[in-house]
C-alpha cells in the first residue's frame, strides 16, 4: 500500500475521500452489531474519466491529473472541503464507485490523514447498510437477522409492507367523499412533484471554508415548478392548506392498525421538526418554515407581491451567504420534507387503492383516480 494511492494533488494540497458506510460486524461469531466502517477511495483504481467525473462532482479542482509526486513531509494544509450532499438522492451515484473503496489499517490511516488539505465525507442515504460481506442489505433484513423475526422500523417503508401488509378501514361509516378527496389530493400532489424535473435533478454545494467554489442546482424554473406544491403540504392555513397533515390525519383516523397509525404518526413528526429545526448551514435563529417564506416570497414565486418581508428577508440572506447557498438550503429542505412525504404517500396509497376498489371508501370526486391507483 502506498500512500499516494489515497490522496489527490492539486498545487499544493492533498486531499482524502473517505466513506463512512453502517455495516454488520460479526462479534465473536456469536454476536451482531451496526457499526460505521471507513473505506477510503484509491484514486489509482480509477480510469481517466472516473478521475475527472469524482474531481469535478467535489470542485477538488478544473486541471484533472494523476499525480505521482506526492511530497509526504509537505504540512497539511489548514482549509478542509465543506461538502452537502442531496437529502433525497443522496449520493447514489457513487454506488457505481463501491468497490474503489478499500479499508486501511490506524497506521495507514493516520499516514493518509497526516498528508490532508481536506477530506470529503460521502453522504449516502440513512437507508444503505452493507453486510459482514460488504454486499448491500436493507435496515429491516439488518433487525430481523439481529432479532429473529419481522420489525417494522420507523422510517422504513419495506419493513412496514413486510410486516404487516395491507390494512382494512376501521369504519367505512366515518369515511365520506370529503376524506376521499382530501387522500386523492395527496397523492396527486406528491406525484406531480415526483414526475417533475426537480425531483430529479441534480445538486450540491461545495466551498473553502466560506470561500464558495462550485454548486450544481435546480433551474429557478424547476424550483417554481414545485415551490406552490410544496407549499401546499406545509402552509399551516387550515382552510386552504395544510395537505400533509390532513391527509395524515385522516387516514391514521381510519386505519385499523394501531402499529401502522404509530408509523405514519413518527413520519408526521418527522415533517413537523424539519420546518421548525433551523436549516444545516443558515443561521440558527431562523426555522426551515421561515427560511422557505422568505425565499418564495422573496423570489416572488407565491405571489406577486413580497409579503411578510420577503424582499428583505431574502436580501439579508443573499448578503450573508451567496446565492447558490440559499438556493442550496431551500432545496435541500425541500427534499429533507419530501422524504417523509414520499413515505407516507406509500403507506397511504396501498390502503386507499383496495379501500376504494372493495367499496369500503368512496371514489373521489376532484379527479379521476386510475392514473393514481390502478383501478
């Protein structure tokens, strides 16, 4: 092993990718345990267009190289690489680059870490586990195979379908076409926004310290395609607004499974603490709901007038951060929401589907449903 394999050279920093991947490790060969296991990339495994694909997704630099002459006395450098990957995608695209990551040893790690000017973490998604193995193994086969016997894990949709499966109406009685729409309405919105441009595209955000260097974002008119959507979900108008947590609301008043109700319950909460919780990177003071007003306000995407300050708001932002940046944070809030809103929207479309189809519901009235549940 050498040590250069492990570092990247550009002018006069080295820098390290490391992942960090939960993985099951066999204790004694009695006993399982999650662990966080690093693996390091081996710049030497990759071919040329790999080099430059990794280099320009982390803005390590725009002259792509193979270095060989890596000087081991030389300080490290005193910047890191602040690096934010997507909050719904992730960065599954560096799947593709697994078996370019290899563990190290303490000593090889020390020796590659005392050569660093930065080091960048891959942020894979909460849902990527591996096995003794290294193979890939979803979060319910890591409990029952530590259990013994099926779980439904809070924030996993597979474990839930597993487990327990679809689940009749409590009472078909206290479910009018009022409710019907309401779950219908849902649906739609989230499909609207999962079919769209944005939910697929592209984004990160990588700077010096506060230095910026490069971003990969939604086009403003990607981002106004889903901002009124969203905003439906989350507005806290009651008359007008608020889809998620009526549509939350109703079917946990419906479903006849007290275990799925907790379910769907948690991923509620989930939502509620992502608008309250200060956005990662913005100032502190300043809730992800607030944050969101003032840049849709502020970019004039709910109305045409910029209500409750938006202009200023937004402004003051602008200054302090950069304009990638905010628009950096208002997606990654975005899709930190539209993660809890997507696991529901399954949860709840597999009951409503049969609910309808045997009866126990009404058809909804505001659209035709077949696109939506196959009926």
């Amino acid at each position: 092993m050498s040590v250069k394999d492990y570092l990247y050279r550009y002018e006069d920093r080295c820098t390290y990718l490391y992942w960090s991947i939960r993985s099951l490790v066999n204790i004694d060969g009695s006993q399982l345990e999650l662990r966080n296991k690093m693996y390091y990339l081996n710049w030497r495994k990759l071919d040329q267009g790999e080099l430059e694909y990794i280099v320009e997704k982390y803005g390590l630099n725009r002259t792509v190289t193979h270095e060989d002459d890596i000087d081991l006395n030389t300080p490290a450098f005193d910047h890191a690489i602040e690096i934010s990957g997507d909050a719904v995608h992730d960065n599954h695209d560096m799947l593709v680059f697994r078996d370019r990551f290899e563990p190290l040893s303490q000593e090889q790690i020390r020796l590659v870490e005392g050569q660093m000017a930065g080091c960048i973490g891959i942020s894979m998604s909460r849902h990527y586990f591996e096995d003794e193995d290294g193979h890939s193994i979803s979060l319910r086969e890591i409990h029952e195979r530590m259990s013994g016997m099926h779980c439904v894990i809070m924030g996993d949709y597979d474990s839930v379908q597993a487990a327990i499966g679809f689940t009749p109406i409590r009472d078909s009685a206290e479910w009018g076409e009022a409710e019907s729409n309401t779950v219908a309405h849902y649906l739609s919105v989230v499909e609207q926004i999962d079919s769209s441009r944005w939910s697929s595209s592209r984004m990160s955000y990588t700077s010096r310290g506060r230095k910026y260097v490069s971003s990969e974002l939604p086009t403003i008119h990607d981002i106004r395609s889903v901002s009124v959507l969203f905003r439906q979900l989350y507005s806290k108008n009651e008359r007008l607004d608020n889809l998620f947590a009526k549509a939350t609301t109703v079917y946990m008043n419906a479903v006849s499974n007290e275990v799925k109700c907790k379910w769907v319950e948690y991923e509620s909460e989930r939502f509620g603490a992502t608008l309250r919780n200060p956005p990662f990177g913005i100032d502190p003071e300043n809730s992800g709901e607030s944050f969101l007003e003032a840049f849709g306000y502020g970019y004039r995407i709910f109305h045409a007038f910029p209500g409750r300050g938006g202009d200023k708001d937004l402004a003051k932002y602008m200054e302090r951060y950069g304009e990638e940046k905010v628009i950096f944070v208002y997606n990654d809030v975005l899709r930190g929401l539209f993660v809890h809103v997507v696991n529901v929207y399954k949860v709840i479309k597999a009951d409503f589907a049969k609910w309808v189809a045997d009866g126990s519901c009404p058809r909804p009235s505001i659209l035709n449903l077949e696109h939506l549940i196959g009926i």
